[in-house]
C-alpha cells in the first residue's frame, strides 16, 4: 500500500508542477488571485459533486480494483494531457483532462485511507496515518521539486511548453508504476471485507446516511469540519505565497525564478508537514487526540500573526513550515480517529465524505483568497482573517465540552 500510494504521489506532485509551470509560470500567463483561485476551484469541484457516489463504490466493490483501474486510467490520461500541453492548449479540453486527473486522485487516496484499517493494528492507527499519508505529502513536494528542476534542465534546449509536456510524460510512466503495484495486494486484501452486504449505489442519499453514521460519533465530524478549516487556511497561504512569488519577492518578468522561489518554500512547508506527523503519536500519547488536535490548532494562530505584521520571504517561509506542521498533525490523528469508530461496512462513504468535506474548505480558501489578495498578493487582512477561521474552529468546534467529554 505504501508503494502505491507514495509512487502515485511522486508522479502527482510531477504533475502539478509541470500543470502549474505551463498554467501560472509562462511569461505569456502573467496569473492573478481571481486566475489562480478558479484553478484551484475548477479541479476540485468535480470530486465534490461525485463523491457521494465513489463512496458507495468503495463499500461494494474490490478497492484493489478500484485503485489499479484508476492508476492505469491516470496513466493513459496524461499522455492526453502532454500532447495537449505541448500544442499549448489553455481550452476546455484541456480543462476536462485535468479534472478527471484530479478527480480520479481524490477517488484512489480515499480508497487507500478506506483500506489501511484492515492492514494494522487499531492501536498503530495514527503511527501508520503518520507513515502512510504524510510520506505520501512529502513525496508530492518532493516529485514537484523534481518536476521544477527537469523543467529548468530541458528548457535550455527546448521550449516551455515542450518541456512541461514532457515532465507530464514521465508522471505518466509513474502512474503505471502505480498501477502494477497493485497486484502485489489480494483482491479483497484492503476491503471492502465479505461479511459485508452489498450496497445499492444511491450517490446522494449516502451523505445523510454518512451524517447519521458521524452523528453518532460528532468528534469524528467535528473533526472533519476542523480539517476542512485548516485545509482551506493552507490554501489561501499557498496562493498568496504564489502570487508574491510571481508578482512581488521577484521580477515578473522572470518566471522562473518565481517559480524556483515559490518551490523552496514549498519544500519548506514539506520539512513542516513531515515533522508534524512524525511528532503526533508523541503528542497523542501525552495530551490525548482530542487535546492535541485542539492545541494544534491554536499553534497555527501566532505565525499568521506575525505573517500579517511584517510580510517577506521569511515571515512566509515561517508561518508555511509552523502551519504546515501543525495542519498534518491535525490530519493525521482525525484520519485515525475516524478510521478507529467507523466500521469498515461504510468506511468508504465516509471517507468520501471527508475528501468532499476538505474539498469544500480548500474551495471556500481559494474563493475567499482571490477575494482578499492583490495581484501582488501583499495584504495583512488574509493571515488575520485565517487566524480568526482558526480561532473559531479551536474555540468552538473543538471545544473540550463538545470535542473531547468522552474518553479518548
């Protein structure tokens, strides 16, 4: 599983960065917040409205063949994507490639989180999310650090656009390598588990049943709700963290080196995601999940605030690394607290429901971002307004009296 996921994930982040090179990094492409916050909107929305549905497919059908279909789909998708990429397409068509690359991501991560409760111990739940799905971020930053520097190396000899496409070839080659993984997994292997019935395919009248499910178990949903916040805040700072990139810490007219900064930075943020999962079964074990979710989350506050005072590359840098640790500690014990109290029967549905839940809050981020952000992207009023998000999702959301009354 680990295989799959973090081969799928390297070839994910080379893609990204070829998309975002050709999308936001051409000197022809000079991005705004409004540009940029469409892009992110346009390949995530797809997911939410047919994620009820891919729930359901998890909780019938063999998530094994589930996730080997869709990397081999991945695969044959991209080669699309390079040839589109290389006759420079910006259209529709290429539009509707992305979003099925995208859609069809979303589709495999939910599967993998689906299955890993039937791979590991109960109690080794939050090590292996902490394994599993912050090694699977880590890979992403480090296959677009990859992506940037073959880019920078062919576009010597070749064009932009031509060594975009093929940096998306090569991602394409990974996704296969994703794909043949699968088959050292048993069919049944990752679930979903045969005493289970199968299920009618009733899309949205899952998410209710979804609700009744977490209702019973509201610190799963609240910390669903908590995560979708905390994606949506590391949304809008990776948009502002682009657009003074592009726009302010360097010469719009130099691309590339915009491109360059914004990927140390992500790079950065990557060190803080892997150290956040790394130190989370630590915590766990000293504060409880609920507490240490709750405390995590008031961590985020003080770097926006300091952010919002006095805004340069290392104030960025900064606030990306403490957020980003501090968001996937958040991830990864949510991930494991509601893998642990929902049956695997409708674990699929639920963790569509997540995906469709995070959507919405990196959605909600990038709307609310372009909103609030100059083309410069220098504005105080973003990093406030996100600590403020943060604040109520600590205060009240996480609340002890709600959060965290029972045991842990």
């Amino acid at each position: 599983m680990l295989t799959i996921r973090w081969s799928g994930q390297l070839t994910d982040g080379l893609f990204q960065s070829a998309l975002a090179s050709f999308v936001l990094f051409s000197p022809e492409r000079a991005p705004n917040a409004m540009a940029a916050a469409l892009a992110f909107a346009v390949v995530l929305l797809p997911y939410s409205l047919i994620g009820p549905y891919v729930g359901t497919f998890l909780d019938r059908f063999s998530r094994q063949r589930i996730i080997r279909n869709c990397n081999y789909l991945r695969a044959v998708n991209l080669l699309m994507v390079a040839y589109l990429i290389n006759n420079s397409s910006t259209g529709v068509v290429l539009t509707l490639f992305v979003l099925f690359a995208f859609g069809v991501n979303r589709l495999i991560l939910a599967g993998l989180s689906a299955g890993l409760p039937l791979l590991v111990k109960r109690e080794e739940l939050i090590a292996a999310n902490a394994l599993a799905v912050t090694g699977g971020t880590i890979w992403v930053v480090i296959g677009g650090g990859i992506g940037i520097a073959v880019k920078n190396l062919l576009s010597k000899n070749i064009n932009a656009d031509d060594a975009d496409a093929v940096v998306v070839l090569v991602a394409s080659l990974g996704f296969l390598i994703a794909a043949l993984s699968c088959y050292r997994l048993n069919k049944f292997e990752i679930g979903p588990t045969a005493h289970e019935t199968p299920v009618e395919v009733k899309g949205y009248k899952e998410v209710f049943e979804g609700f009744k499910i977490l209702r019973a178990h509201s610190d799963a949903l609240r910390g669903i709700l908590s995560v979708g916040i905390q994606r949506g805040g590391i949304t809008a700072l990776t948009l502002m963290a682009l657009l003074l990139e592009r726009n302010s810490f360097n010469d719009p007219t130099d691309p590339d080196a915009g491109l360059a900064g914004f990927g140390v930075a992500l790079a950065i943020a990557g060190v803080g995601i892997g150290l956040g999962a790394v130190i989370s079964p630590y915590g766990v074990l000293k504060f409880g999940r609920h507490r240490w979710m709750r405390l995590l989350m008031y961590l985020c506050i003080p770097p926006l605030l300091g952010y919002a005072l006095n805004i340069n590359e290392f104030s960025m840098i900064a606030s990306a690394f403490l957020v980003g640790l501090c968001g996937q500690g958040i991830k990864v014990t949510n991930d494991a607290l509601v893998q642990s109290k929902i049956n695997d029967e409708y674990r699929g549905r639920v963790f569509a429901f997540y995906d469709v839940a995070v959507n919405a809050g990196i959605i909600a981020g990038a709307i609310g971002a372009a909103l609030l952000l100059p083309d410069s992207g220098r504005t105080w009023i973003l990093p406030i307004a996100l600590a403020l998000f943060y604040l109520f999702a600590a205060s009240v959301l996480m609340r002890k009296a709600n959060f965290a009354s029972a045991t842990n």
